[in-house]
C-alpha cells in the first residue's frame, strides 16, 4: 500500500516532465518569464470563484439551522479544499474536515449534512460545465476519437455519482443500512460513531431533497458561476502570455481541461493530468503548445499560493480544531 501511495504522484510528474520534455523546458521558461512581476494579479482572481462557491456552500446548509457567518464558510471551504488538493482522495479527503469546522454554529450532523448536498451540486454543475464544453468543441468537429472515449468515461464517472449520491439522499437508503449494521453487530463497535451520524444525516438529507428544492438549484447554479469564472482566469492568464483567446475560446480551455483534470482524482491535486489537460485543450483552441501548458502551470502557482493560506487559515481561524475531539463528538448518539 506504501508503494501504491507513492506511485499516483510519481506517475503523475512523469506525466508533466514528460510534456515539459516533449516541448522543449526552455521555451516553457521563456514563456513564463514574459508574465514577470505581473504574475501578481493571477492570485486575487481566483476570489471570483471563492464567492458564488462560498455561497453555494450556505445554500446547501438545512432549513432551520442557526445561520454560519459567510467569512468563517469561505474559511472553512478554503481549509477543506487545501486538505483535498494534499490527499489522494478523489478530492473528498477534506469533506469531513468543512464540516467539523462548523460544529461550535451548527451540529456536525447539519453541517455533514450540508457537505453532502455542496458537493453533489458541485458535481452536477461540474457535469454540465464539461457538456457544455464538449458541445461546443463538437460543434466545431474538433473532438478525436480518442477524446471523445474520454469525454464518455469522465461523464459516465461523474454521473454515477452524482445518481448514487442523489439517490441515496432522497430515498434514506443510508440511514436503513446504517441501523441494520447496528442491530446486526451491536451498539459497542468502533463504527458506530459513523453510523450514529448516517441516522442523523439521513432525515435532513431526504428532508433537505424534498422540501428544498428551490436552494438546491440555486446551490448547483451558484457553483456553475463558480466553474465558468475560471474561464475568466484563464482569458486573463492568456492575456498576461500575450496570446488572442476570447471568452469563449477560454471556456471551452477550463471545460476540457478539468475534464482531463478530474481524471486524474486518485493523484494529490492531480498532478501532470491538471497541467495534461491545459496542454490538451490549450493546443485544441489554438494556443502554441508552449502556452498553453504555461496557462496550466500558472494555474497550479495560483492554485499552490491558495492551499497555503488555506493551511493557514485552518491554523489561525480555527486554532481549537481536533480531529481526536470530532472522533469523540462522532461516538455520540444522535439524541445526545
């Protein structure tokens, strides 16, 4: 297993080296250099998301539940999602952490709860962002055989989850499970501080399915906004390079390039098919090949400086937080 962990991110640089290779490092280089100091102004571009994805997150939270204030959401999300850029878990690893963030406002079965629904909204809108992508480029003629196969696996990967995590939530399959393994293996086993927070999430999440269903295609449109203003980043990072990309042009670039992106879920931040699928798409609208893994490259500088702060906010904003103490909090029945 200690090989396996090391082998995703290993793979995943060979993949980026081999690019890199491929190009010639000198005039990736070359291109960079070009932005120079004005690299600056690709850091704050990235709040453009943060917001509508912030606020997708607050509309996910159940009816009833004692508001979170917005800046200590962003804080959370922030902290969360450095945690999942680290892990090499399929960018779920820092799920439970946002919602432990959020116990001293809310119950943590609430704040799973809300976590559960942001991230099957973030899926959907995912999932459509990447249609509307491969639409366009397939509008055009420009998608191969072989990228087409692609586009198919990372939809069908998508939507899978989406309909399993939907289903799940709506019909209170969880919970059932949850109570026959209690009723099975009894009340005393290191599992059923799990179990006990699925019997408690699962009301609110059919509850939230049902009754909700205004805030939950508010939630998915909040965090489509947040999917397509990355193409803003990428329209300014292309204008910083000195190359002609227009919105558009710059939509179609994320779209494929996150799908490309998400393939590569098992490796920590997706090393090598992140920078990949910029190569990719980059390449597909016209960018000299040296761009458009530099417009990959730029993204990743931006998306570093972020998981920084992240990790630091998690230490200045939240200095109480304890895993060992959520554990102890999860070992708890739902009543108490």
């Amino acid at each position: 297993m200690n090989k396996l962990r090391w082998a995703a991110p290993v793979a995943g640089a060979a993949i980026l080296a081999g690019i890199l290779s491929s190009i010639g490092f000198s005039s990736v280089v070359s291109e960079i250099v070009t932005v120079g100091w004005r690299v600056i102004w690709i850091f704050p571009v990235a709040i453009l998301w943060i917001f509508p994805n912030t606020f997708a997150w607050a509309l996910a939270l159940p009816s009833g539940t004692t508001s979170v204030p917005f800046p200590k959401l962003m804080a959370a999300r922030l902290s969360g999602e450095s945690i999942n850029y680290l892990l090499p878990s399929g960018y779920l690893g820092g799920e439970p952490v946002k919602a432990a963030l959020l116990t001293p406002d809310i119950s943590l079965g609430e704040a799973m709860t809300s976590v559960v629904v942001a991230k099957t909204t973030q899926t959907f809108a995912l999932l459509l962002f990447i249609f509307s992508g491969l639409f366009l480029f397939a509008r055009e003629g420009a998608l191969s055989p072989a990228l087409r196969a692609a586009a198919m696996g990372t939809s069908m990967l998508l939507g899978v989850g989406v309909a399993v995590i939907g289903f799940g939530s709506f019909s209170g399959i969880g919970g059932k499970i949850a109570s026959s393994i209690k009723s099975r293996w009894g009340e005393d086993r290191p599992w059923n501080g799990l179990m006990n927070k699925i019997l408690e999430m699962d009301p609110l999440l059919s509850g939230f399915y049902r009754k909700d269903k205004g805030r939950l295609a508010a939630s998915t449109l909040m965090h489509g906004l947040g999917w397509c203003l990355g193409a803003v980043e990428v329209f300014a990072i292309t204008m910083l390079l000195g190359h002609s990309l227009n919105v558009l042009e710059a939509f179609q670039l994320v779209s494929i390039a996150t799908m490309v992106a998400v393939s590569g879920f098992f490796i920590p931040g997706s090393l090598g098919a992140f920078e990949g699928g910029h190569f990719l798409a980059g390449t597909l609208v016209g960018l000299p090949p040296e761009a458009a893994i530099s417009i990959g490259l730029l993204r990743r500088l931006r998306e570093v400086v972020w998981l920084g702060f992240g990790v630091a906010l998690l230490g200045i904003c939240f200095p109480d937080f304890s895993i060992r103490e959520i554990l102890r909090k999860g070992n708890q029945s739902p009543q108490t």
